[in-house]
C-alpha cells in the first residue's frame, strides 16, 4: 500500500501538487502572451510532429530536417548568378535556405509551411542551407 503523508492533500498529484489546477494557469498564461509568443509556440509543437530537428539545436557542418514558416523570399544575385533565399521560422529560431542558380520557385512563397533537409553551414553568423531538398507543407 502506498503512503500518504498527512500534509498531502487528497488527488494531488507528484511533489504535492493538485491535479487540474494547471488549466487556469495555462489559461492566464495564454492570455497575457503576445500574438507572437503564441504562434511561436504553436510552431515548435507542430516541429516536433513532422520529427523535424528545432533550428536553435541545429549544428554546422551536419544535415539536418528542420520545418517551420517562410518568412521572407527574395532574389538575391550571389557571383553573379541568380539565387532565391528564403528565411524559414520555427519558433525556436530563423534558417536561411538558398537556391543556387532559381529566380523562382513554385510554392515558395512568405508564409508557406515547409520541411527542409540538408547540410547547415554558418554564414555572417547566421544559419543557412544551400539547396535544400523540400517538401510543401499545408497552406499559408
């Protein structure tokens, strides 16, 4: 038989605490968060069920699947040669993803949910990934 101390009170869960009190707090702390703390929020549990890497934990010099929102698509000349960049939002943090060599892709457009997959390198400090392999998430 299990003890119960007698300053435990009866339905309290691990370390004393009451089971289903934890609805109002997560009520409160919703509703004195910012619209962007929210979507943030929201976009790193949807990361995490595309089994997809969250950016902030993305190293250099290894592939990794990230996913998230494009935030910005532009066309950026590098040498000479056209290359769209896209900056990707996940949450945690911003990747950018580089096509060499397209001026436009289909699909590839802000706001648009995407899953990238490939090598992440560092550039100016910043995260980017040069030709990525892609998927088209749901819509914008």
């Amino acid at each position: 038989m299990d003890e119960v101390s007698a300053s435990t009170p009866p339905g309290a869960g691990p370390g004393g605490r009451e089971r289903g009190k934890g609805g109002l707090r997560r009520f409160l702390r919703r509703m004195a968060s910012t619209k962007a703390e929210l979507e943030a929020e929201e976009l790193q549990k949807t990361t995490g069920d595309e089994g997809a890497t969250p950016i902030t934990d993305c190293a250099a010099r290894k592939r990794h699947c990230v996913a998230g929102t494009l935030r910005t698509v532009t066309l950026r000349p590098r040498g000479g040669a056209p290359a769209l960049e896209a900056e990707l939002y996940d949450g945690t943090d911003v990747i950018n993803l580089v096509w060499l060599g397209r001026r436009k892709i289909a699909g590839i457009d802000p706001g648009r949910r995407l899953r990238a997959e490939g090598l992440v390198s560092e550039q100016d400090g910043r995260k980017v990934m040069f030709n990525p392999r892609y998927e088209l998430r749901g819509g914008a």
